[in-house]
C-alpha cells in the first residue's frame, strides 16, 4: 500500500459525459501528478500540482483539467468524453516538487461505452 | 524514434534466473533514472532510483546507468514468480514535468 488513494476504483459512463477523479496523496506529500495509462500509449503524464498550483503540463487534452485543494487533494475532470479516453488513470505524489520518487494510487479504471 | 524505448516482451524466465531489463534513451539531459514494477491492473511501484552513471544495488535488484551509451539496465537475481510483473523505465531531467518520460515497459514471467 503506497498510502495513495485513489476513488472510484471503476467508473463507467458514456460518450459526451463529464466525470470527476478523486486522489489522496501520502501524508505529507505537497505534489501530485496525474497519468493516462492505455494498452497502445503506455503511462503518459498529464498534470503536476505542487502545494496547491500548477508546476508542470503534460499530455493533457483541453477537455481535461484538475486542481488540488488546500487539504492537498486533488481532483481530475474530464468532460465531453470520448471512446479514446477509456483508460486507466492514476495518481502520484512526491514529497516536494522532485519527480524522481513518485508513489502511485491504486488506479480508476475508466471505461466509457 | 521514442524518447525512451524498451523491449516490450513478454520475457519469460525460470524460477532462480538473472533476468536483465533495459532501456535506451535519445534525450542527454536525463539526470535520474528510475525502474517502477507494475503488477496487473496496479499502480507502479517505485523499486529503484539512481542519478547520473553508475550502479545501485538492493538486494536482488541493481541498476546500472551507462549516460555515455544512453543505456539503462535492471538486473534482478534469483527470479522469483513473485517477481512477475511489467517493469517500467523511467528517466526525468528534473525539469518540473517537462522531461519527465516513462518507457512502455517490458513483461516479465516467471515461471515456477
């Protein structure tokens, strides 16, 4: 247990629909990152938040947007979905704003018909 | 050609082999390096970290980073079946997100 939580663990919804993805991070842990995970294009980095602001952008569609709470929460929207955005999404969080020992939630299993 | 590439497997061993893992990289500023598992359908685990060139061992785990040849490796000792799993490379230049890559990984079997 990477002391990550990650909620819902499976969330399926349909094309067009809007959905929210919560994470907890690792008491203690100020930075939070967000991950796509599919079969054809692997982990791909979409979003850092560091103490509450934004500190780095990755792959993120403009569909797509987050934010992290004073109580270091975060959460991930992803609105006007598509088939494409069927995916495993995970979440990360580091001690401080270096990336290099990151600790990954459990993962949402996201599915949509 | 990837930024990071890794052979995708699947890599199937028997129980108590030298499994060897590798990736190689095309960008010169990665500094860090990193090897996460990941079990089927779990979050990757953070098993080693190393900076720059050199060798990190943890019990049957070492890393080894060659910067000159842009080549990273992942030995693991006495496989386990336990040791079964998706290895994932991972390299970051410390630019807050913006060279911060993972490699598709490699599955690994073994068997019993």
């Amino acid at each position: 247990d990477s002391g990550v939580t990650q909620t819902p663990k499976h969330l399926i919804t349909a094309t067009g629909q809007r959905v929210t993805l919560r994470c907890s991070p690792r008491s203690g842990d100020l930075s939070v990152y967000w991950y796509q995970q599919s079969l054809d294009q692997g982990l791909q980095f979409l979003i850092q938040y560091y103490n509450g602001e934004e500190r780095a952008k990755g792959n993120i569609l403009e569909r797509f947007s987050a934010q992290q709470f004073p109580d270091l929460h975060s959460e991930l929207n992803l609105s006007s979905l598509e088939l494409g955005d069927s995916a495993l999404y995970f979440c990360a969080s580091s001690e401080g704003t270096s990336e290099e020992t990151q600790y990954f939630g459990p993962g949402t299993r996201l599915l949509v018909l | 050609q990837k930024e990071v590439e890794q052979d995708p497997g699947p890599l199937s061993v028997p129980e108590g082999a030298i499994v060897s893992l590798n990736c190689t990289y095309s960008n010169s500023a990665f500094q860090y390096f990193m090897w996460y598992r990941q079990y089927s359908r779990k979050g990757p685990e953070l098993l080693m970290y190393t900076y720059s060139s050199g060798n990190k061992e943890d019990g049957r785990f070492t890393a080894q980073v060659d910067k000159s040849s842009k080549y990273i490796s992942l030995f693991i000792r006495d496989s386990q079946p336990s040791d079964s799993a998706t290895y994932l490379c991972a390299m970051s230049a410390r630019n807050y997100g913006q060279n911060f890559v993972f490699g598709p990984g490699t599955r690994l079997s073994v068997l019993p």
